[in-house]
C-alpha cells in the first residue's frame, strides 16, 4: 500500500495553525496566572489602545515587544501577568460619533444628552469588541479573564479611591495654569489632544520709560506687544550689572500708571537687553518699535 504523501502548501496559511493553537492556549489557561502563585509575580499593564477605531501597525508592533516580555518571563517560571484593556478617550470618542451623526445629518443637540450617551456606548461596545479580538489574532497572550474598560465601575471606582488617597497625603495638588479649550466640545483639552502649529512671528523691542534710572527707558524684547498697557513689574537678573541700577526704579507707560522694576532670578542673563514682564494684561495698541527678529508662537 503506497504510503500518502504530505503535500507541503506554497504558502504559510496563519488560519490553519495558529487558531487552533491559541485556542489550546485559552482552553488551558496559561494567559492567567493564580493570585496565591508561589512563583514571583511579573505584571505588565497595556497601554489600553483608544476604542475610536481599530488598531494600526503602531499598535502591532508596541503589542509584540510587550507579548515578547511577557511570554519570556512565563517561561523563566514567573507568574508573568499582562492586562488588557480599552480606553474610552472621551474627547475624541465623542468626536468620532459626531461625524457619524453629522452624515446623517444629525448633531448630539437634536439627540439629546441621554440618546447620545447611549449611541457612544453602542459604538464603544462595537470598537472595543473588535480592538480585542485583533490582540488575540495577533497572538497576544493577555489575560483575557481580567479585561478592563475605562468606565467599567469598579475601575472608575478604584481610580476615584487612589485619586481621594493622593489628595489626602499631600502627594497632588490643584494647580492655576494655561489649558487648552475647545470652542466645538466646550471642554478643556490635553496637550495631547491639541494640534500645535508653528507659525513665524515678529520680535518686538519695546522701551519702558523709567523715573530715576540710569537711562530714560529700559528696552524689552517680546513677541506681544499689545500687553504693554496691562504690565505692573519688569524683572530683571540681579546678578546683571547692566541691569543693576534699575532695580527700584519706577516706569511710566502710556496710560500715565507706574510700572515698576524689580529683580528676579528666573530672568535669564543670556538675553543681553530683555527684561521680565509681569502679570500682563491685553490692552489697546501702544508705542513700540518693530525689532527685525523673528520668533515662533
């Protein structure tokens, strides 16, 4: 009886070997180690991809060197841990279902506040769905019996409790500074979120009249003028002599208020005619003279 042959395809079909392979994996529970394993732990947390569409070749490749790691330490005998997950991204999960609507012509105004909850969640739970699947396909050995979601409750929940704990122990504080706005979704904005754009400005020097000063002015080189009006203090570097003897003079501007000259050690020295404006305001067009530098903003 002649013995069958094996017929080796021309190409390598993923479907026909991996599956099944991962398949066994899942059924016997390798991804999910035991939470009293006597084995050191090793935990790698996944950077939970957006659930504003599917992964790209980004993903794929910071997915693999994290799968690396992780299937290395398993090996070595470690209880190696990597949790999945999906990020809700709400700025740009709202924007996404925006331009949904807006192809129906519709806007979330005319769906209302609770219709559009509830469409966001319809797509989130059809993305996030998807994301998870294209991990398993890719081959990633996470442990699926401990996937989160960024708004799941008791995850939200841990995240208000580690939150109340660092307030509580000094560890963070609420600061005053300059956000990002968005005039569309009437929300602020992370520097991640925001496009940045670099555009070619002017450098202006500005002279400050001075009371009692070594020179009638003191010149300020900045790329707002308009401010001029609204500033209360110049700063100067006490460790500059050229700047020395203008420290407790008092200015004068436009607007016939005093502005005053002070020292302050977070003026740099490196700008050899530049002052420290302080807590300017916009104010209406004053007397300058335009600098031939230019400067981004």
């Amino acid at each position: 009886m002649p013995e069958p042959r094996f017929a080796l395809p021309p190409q390598y079909n993923p479907h026909d070997v991996e599956r099944r392979l991962y398949q066994r994996w899942l059924d016997r529970g390798v991804f999910t180690p035991r939470a009293d394993s006597p084995h050191e732990p090793y935990v790698i947390v996944i950077p939970p991809p957006n659930v504003t569409a599917i992964l790209h070749v980004g993903h794929g490749l910071n997915n693999v060197i994290q799968d690396v790691l992780i299937r290395f330490e398993r090996m070595r005998g470690r209880a190696a841990e990597w949790l999945p997950g999906t990020d809700h991204a709400g700025i740009a999960t709202q924007n996404v279902v925006e331009r949904l609507l807006a192809e129906e012509g519709k806007t979330r105004f005319d769906l209302g506040r609770e219709k559009f909850v509830e469409r966001t969640w319809a797509f989130v739970r059809q993305t996030g769905n998807a994301i998870l699947e294209q991990l398993k396909v890719i081959g990633c050995s996470c442990d699926w019996s401990r996937t989160r979601f960024t708004f799941d409750a008791a995850y939200s929940r841990s995240v208000r409790e580690v939150f109340v704990r660092l307030w509580d122990e000094g560890l963070i504080y609420r600061g005053h500074r300059v956000i990002h706005w968005c005039p569309h979704c009437g929300t602020a904005l992370s520097d991640e979120e925001a496009e940045f754009q670099d555009e070619t400005g002017n450098l202006y020097y500005i002279r400050y009249p001075v009371e009692g000063g070594p020179r009638p002015y003191l010149t300020v080189a900045t790329t707002r003028p308009e401010t001029l009006l609204g500033d209360t203090a110049v700063a100067v570097n006490p460790k500059d002599a050229r700047h020395a003897a203008f420290r407790d003079s008092i200015g004068s501007r436009p607007a016939r208020s005093s502005c005053s000259c002070c020292a302050s050690g977070s003026c740099s020295r490196r700008w050899s005619r530049i002052g420290m404006r302080c807590a300017t305001a916009t104010a209406a067009r004053p007397w300058w003279s335009r600098g031939s530098a230019t400067s981004g903003s």
